[in-house]
C-alpha cells in the first residue's frame, strides 16, 4: 500500500537524506537519484518539493538558520547562565557542525551562489543582533556593562565579526587572525563599556587561547 504522508514531514524526509549525503558524499557527489532513492520516494515526487537539488540545499540552509536562531534565543533566555558566558554561548551557536555543514560553507561561498551568502549574512545581522542586544541589556543592569547604545552596538559588532572573519571576505594568516581577534575583543569591550579583560573568554571561542593578549 503506498504511504500517503504530509508535505511538511515530506520534505524533512528529503532535507534529512540530503543532509546526510551531501555530509557523506559531498554536494557535487550526490544526485538527485542518490536522494530519492535513500528516501524511497518517486521523482516526480521528489520535484514537486524541490526542483533541483541546489534548491534542497537552499531548504537545508534554510533549516539550519532556523535551527540556530532557534538554539541562540535558547541559550539567551536561560539566565542562570552568566552573561559574558551566555554572548560566548549565542555567538557559538551559530557554527554550523554536522551533517552537511562543511558542504552547505563550500556552496554558500561560491560565486555563483552570492545572493544566497548575503541572504545567510542578513539573518546573522538582523537575526542575531537583537538576541545579544537582550543580554547586554541584561548586563547594563547588572554593571557589567555601560552603553547608551545597546543594539547599535551589537549591531556594529555583529557586522564587523561576520565581515572579517568571513574567509570569503578577508584572507588572513593565522597570526593575523589572532592579532584581529585581539583588537576584536580590546574594543568591544571599549564599545560595550566594559571592564577590560573581562570578554577575553572570547579569544578560546576562536581557538586562539590568551596568547599574546593586549594589557
């Protein structure tokens, strides 16, 4: 008997093949034959949810947005988590890791997929910038922080960090890395009216440890 299903749970059936095949095989390696296959479903099938397999990976995207947005308001609403550590924890929500993430960053980054990167970039700006903005208002509240500017600062921070750490934006050595994550961190605590040193964790969140931190 053939198995009637709803749209919605369809098609997280083939964004969850995909994913698992574009993570095993790469996103050039699979076809569209590969999916419906794992799926078990017919093509026509397959085409009335995604008429190409470039536009699963738009539907993939699209659901990892989601899922991390989602993961980040999480972590912002627990406040029985310190601040500094909640922004460290919003900010590290937004890795993508798993499944097809390595390929989703190789197929956002090529030429031809432009709009689809500055589609990601404008949910991370206006997406993420007011998630932080409630936890250093948090802060303002608590004294760790002390800026009349709380959103356009986060705004700025966002914006710069998404820019320049973007290896499609910036090309950098990893000593220059560093030396941007320090100069990233000395001024954000400037910008937020913080105690110097005090957001310093941020440099382990970027696997750059202390070494070499500004005094």
């Amino acid at each position: 008997m053939r198995v009637v299903k709803e749209a919605e749970e369809r098609r997280n059936e083939i964004l969850d093949a995909a994913d698992e095949l574009f993570g095993s095989k790469g996103f050039d390696g699979t076809s569209t034959t590969d999916i419906l296959e794992k799926v078990g479903i017919a093509r026509g099938t397959l085409y009335y949810h995604f008429k190409s397999k470039e536009v699963i990976m738009d539907g993939l995207i699209e659901r990892y947005n989601v899922r991390l947005l989602s993961a980040a308001q999480e972590i912002a609403a627990d406040q029985s988590i310190p601040v500094v550590e909640r922004i460290i924890r919003v900010v590290m929500a937004l890795n993508l890791s798993g499944g097809s993430s390595k390929e989703i960053m190789e197929h956002i980054h090529k030429p031809q997929n432009a709009l689809m990167h500055q589609k990601i970039q404008r949910v991370i700006i206006n997406g993420v910038t007011p998630i932080l903005t409630g936890i250093i208002r948090e802060g303002i509240q608590l004294g760790l922080f002390s800026t009349p500017f709380a959103y356009e600062t986060m705004e700025m921070i966002v914006i710069y960090a998404n820019t320049i750490f973007d290896d499609d934006m910036v090309t950098m050595t990893d000593e220059e890395r560093v030396s941007r994550i320090q100069a990233f961190v000395f001024n954000a605590e400037r910008l937020l009216g913080a105690e110097t040193g005090s957001l310093m964790y941020v440099m382990q969140m970027f696997g750059s440890g202390n070494q070499g931190s500004n005094e």
